[in-house]
C-alpha cells in the first residue's frame, strides 16, 4: 500500500519504468 501511494499509475513501466516508480515520490518531495 505504501508503494502505491508513490507510483504514476498513469505511466506505462514498459515505456519509462523511472518515471511510473519514482513519479509520485518525486512530486510529492520538491528539491528545495
């Protein structure tokens, strides 16, 4: 569940895995 929460489920893994695994946690965690 806690994995869930941090995944792009809108991005297809086979096309940009990065993008479908850390998407989430990225947005969620700006770089200040």
């Amino acid at each position: 569940a806690a994995i869930l929460s941090k995944v792009n489920l809108s991005v297809d893994p086979c096309d940009n895995f990065f993008r479908f695994a850390c998407d989430g946690w990225i947005s969620n965690n700006p770089i200040p």
